[in-house]
C-alpha cells in the first residue's frame, strides 16, 4: 500500500492530538488513533475494488489487512485523521459535526495518477464523536458495506466498500431509541473514494468566518478533485470568482446525476442531511437508506423522519436543490455574485428534470432521442402505481415482457407478480392499469420502437435485483448468528444486478408479509 497524506500535508492540524469531544476551530482536521480492537477477523472484502486499488489476493486474505483495515495497526506512512465540518440537519443548522466514529488512513496513490482516500467506520472516537463511542455495530455495517458496492453495479454515484472486518467486541446501542440499550457485535467498514469532502466541510469555515481557510480549502478541493479547473486558479489569489462559479454548477451537475439515479432505481438515502452531501456527487453515509419495495412517493425508511417525511422518495430533488443552496450561502463571501450562484441552483432544476425525463424514457424502453413518448406517460404511470402495491423494480422489469404488438395481450397479465395481493385489486384500478397500458402501446407504435431494442434498453436501466430491505435484513441475522454465507452470496449476486441469474431467482421477489413491519424491513433508526 503506497499511502500519500496530501490532505494532511497540505492544511495545518488541530494544536490538540486526539483528546476528548471538543470544538475545534481554524483546523480541518484532528489528528487521532483508531481504537483496537479485541480480535479483528475480516469478514467479507471486495475483491473487484482490491483489484482497482491494486491490492494483491494473498495481502486482502491476511491478518495485516484485518489489523490495518480494523485500526488495530497503523503502518508507518499513515497519518490517521478525523476531518471536522458542520451540516444542517433535517433542515437546522447544527454546527460543528465532523468525521464522529471515522478515520482517514490516507490515500492510497494509484499507478495511473489517482487517488482512493481509505476511510474507517465504527475505529472508535474522535474529537467530533460528541460524547459518543466511535464505533460501529455489525448490522449497520453489513448494510454499508452490501449497499454501497450494489450502488456501484447499479451505476449510482457512490463511495465504495473495500472490507468488513468484525471486531470481536460488543457495543451498546439502543436501537429502538426506547430506553433499552442492548450489546451488539461491533465492526468496522473500510469506506473508499476519491474524496471524502462534504457540503460541511465549506459550510463550517464560513459559519466561524474563516475565510482564509475557505478558500484555502475550496483551491485544494479544485485542484486535487476537479483537475479540469485547476489550471484556471490564479496562482497570486487574486480573484478566482468565475472558476469558483463553473466549480459550483459543475457540484450542481453532478448532485443532479447522483439523484437521478436514485430515482431510477427507488433509493431512498434516508438522511440527506448537508453533512451527508459529497462534493463529487457520490452516494456517502449508508445510514437509514430503503429501498421502494411497492412504490410509495412519500416513503421514508428513518424513523427520525417519520411524522415531516422531509426525506421522503419523492422529495430528494428538492432537498438536494436546497441543500446546495446551503453550499452556495457559504460560497458567498468568496464569490460574492449572488445572481450567478443563484441561476446555477436555477439551472440545477432544469439540468434535473431534463434528466430524469431522459431516464424515465429509458425505463420505458424509448432508446434514444429519436424515440420520444409524451411526459404525461411517466405521471400517469406513477399515479396509477400508487393506487395499490405494486412493487416497483419488479413492475418495470416485468414491462420489458408487455407484448405491446398484440392486441389481445393485457398489462395486467404481464405484471401481476409485481402486485402485492392482486385478489385485492380493484376493478377500478385493475382498469386504470389497463388504460395506462394501452396509452403506452399507442406511444410505442407511435414511436416506431423496434421491440428488441426497447427490451434490451429497458433491462439495462431497470434492474432485476436491488438490495432489498429485508434481504439485508436477513444476511444480518444470519450474520450476528455466525453464518455469513447469505452475505457473500448477496454481495455476489448484487454485483450483477441487470443479469438473469436463475441460481439466485429467489432475491428477486416481492418483499414478503413477515417483513411489512419489521424494524430494518420496513424503517430504521439512525442507530448504528
């Protein structure tokens, strides 16, 4: 492992090393130690993603790697870190926050030039843990690291996972919130991207008026994470505010995709929180996500967010447009052109729907620009989708087989696997769906579609296999009993989620009754 400590090399540490819960000011990080822990054992590691970071088989099977990647050791080139920033959390400022239970081991320095921060999860505590314990317990861990790789082999923006390594010790969390806290099996999630930075990070140093480090701050991010503007600074710091502004609607840009496909496979973050925000527009902190087994707009998994459901499915555009209109307040003092950040978040919106109209299309099966259908197709649908419980990525997936070319064929026919309950759909609603089918036949033929192209465009963008709530659920019980087979085989079949895979047919079914209601079938705390 070849480490570089640009970050840290780069900005000037807390005067304090490690230490206690404190606020910290005109720093960006706090150096610390991770935490050892009692028996690391890896349990599960990606070895696709070991192979990108160019790690060997033989290294990843290794107890150095489980002491490495547990924060048992430190190799000498290491230079861990905890980063601070602040966040406005379901909508109100709340202040200092900062990495509370995650350690920075470094970069590791790839021969083509790039760079992977390694992150630890759940290393123990920090100087922004807040009073708390820095670590992390198995199951939310188990569904870190199985969500954020299936994000990736999804083709969602997202941090990755490299390992999870179980600790051999226990931690108490009161996972219910209700006052009766209980030991779980505690591990740790080496998390990795180009970039660990966050909305928070900018928003902090403007909050305390640290301007200087701000900027210092925003020439850096440029300039280790978006090289395309990087030779546009002024290297005497006089006025950087156009690259500044092409910076922030490229940030814009790129939230708009990661959001996009969120929608496009029925993500539901959970927590979108600006401390939550990447700058590189990846998926990052895997905390109370869901994902939309029958298709309900206004479904959040957190339980936090139960009564306002401010991060509800079908609100994640806008939370995201407003998030970076946080970004865009602590820019100001650097750009000082409010009309030009203000067209950016403008143009955020346009950028937005114009691609998830796009994506809605390819979902239906209209494969490229010359094949276009009416918007109200998609409204439609999602209308009569949230008349029952259909489930959604069975729903789509099971359109690719709607013989549209035979008049006699019936959409209900094609997609009644996708219906919780059909005995009880209603005539009325089992006419609805019938409607929407014939619109959709009429707008196939009248788009000249040619039906092995529309099948082909459609089981690339509609998945057959998700990382369902209760899947995750039940890869954790049989975990937390010591069997992590069913892990593996999710983390296998998650890697391929497009494919048939008729070994695996079961993980493509409707969630079933058992699971309506269960805690982490259903919703879930933040506790982790």
């Amino acid at each position: 492992m070849q480490i570089s400590n640009r970050f840290v090399e780069h900005f000037v540490a807390d005067t304090i090393v490690g230490g206690t819960a404190r606020q910290v000011d005109n720093a960006l990080y706090s150096f610390v130690s991770p935490t050892p822990t009692h028996a690391p054992k890896t349990l599960i590691y990606s070895k696709a993603l070991a192979r990108e970071l160019e790690l060997n088989e033989a290294f990843c099977d290794s107890e150095v790697f489980a002491k490495l990647l547990s924060g048992n050791a430190v190799s000498a080139e290491m230079k861990p870190y905890a980063s601070r920033y602040g966040g406005h959390q379901f909508g109100n400022w709340a202040g200092q926050l900062g990495d509370g239970r995650a350690i920075n081991l470094g970069e590791l320095a790839l021969s083509n030039g790039e760079y992977r921060a390694l992150q630890l999860k759940g290393a123990g505590p920090t100087p922004y843990s807040r009073g708390a314990d820095g670590r992390a317990v198995l199951r939310s861990s188990i569904r870190e690291f199985l969500c954020s790789e299936a994000m990736h082999y999804l083709g969602v923006p997202t941090t990755r996972a490299l390992s999870l390594v179980a600790t051999g010790d226990e931690v108490m969390r009161d996972m219910f919130y209700d006052g009766r806290p209980a030991l779980e099996p505690g591990a740790v999630v080496c998390r990795v991207a180009p970039s660990f930075t966050r909305f928070g990070h900018f928003e902090l140093c403007a909050v305390k008026g640290e301007l200087a480090l701000l900027k210092r701050l925003l020439d850096y991010t440029i300039k280790a994470d978006f090289p395309e503007y990087a030779s546009l600074l002024d290297d005497d710091e006089n006025s950087d505010e156009a690259v500044y502004i092409s910076w922030f609607k490229r940030v814009c840009s790129l939230t708009a995709q990661m959001i996009v496909q969120w929608m496009r496979v029925g993500f539901v973050h959970g927590v979108m929180n600006t401390d939550n925000m990447s700058i590189l527009g990846l998926t990052i902190d895997y905390g109370p996500y869901g994902w939309l087994d029958d298709f309900d707009p206004e479904w959040t998994p957190n339980t936090t967010d139960a009564q306002h459901k401010r991060y509800r499915f079908s609100n994640q555009p806008r939370i995201a447009q407003w998030n970076l209109f946080q970004l865009a307040n602590a820019l100001m003092p650097l750009i000082n052109n409010a009309p030009a950040l203000e067209q950016a978040l403008a143009d955020f919106a346009d950028d937005y729907q114009a691609r998830e109209k796009q994506m809605m299309a390819k979902k239906l099966g209209f494969y490229d620009e010359s094949r276009v259908c009416g918007e109200s197709l998609f409204t439609e649908l999602e209308h009569v989708l949230t008349l029952h419980r259909i489930d959604m990525t069975l729903f789509y997936r099971l359109l690719a087989n709607f013989d549209w070319q035979d008049s006699n064929s019936t959409l209900r026919e094609c997609v009644e696997n996708a219906i919780y309950e059909p005995e009880s759909l209603s005539a009325d609603v089992a006419e609805a769906l019938e409607e929407w089918g014939q619109r959709y036949r009429a707008e196939l033929q009248a788009a000249g579609v040619d039906d092995a192209q529309r099948v082909s465009c459609m089981n690339q963008h509609n998945p057959k296999y998700v990382l369902r709530n209760y899947l995750a659920q039940e890869a954790i019980d049989a975990a937390e009993a010591g069997d992590y087979t069913l892990l593996h085989t999710l983390h296998e079949l998650l890697q391929r989620p497009y494919d048939e895979q008729v070994e695996f047919e079961r993980f493509a079914a409707k969630r079933p009754q058992w699971a309506d209601n269960r805690a982490g079938c259903s919703s879930l705390s933040c506790s982790s």
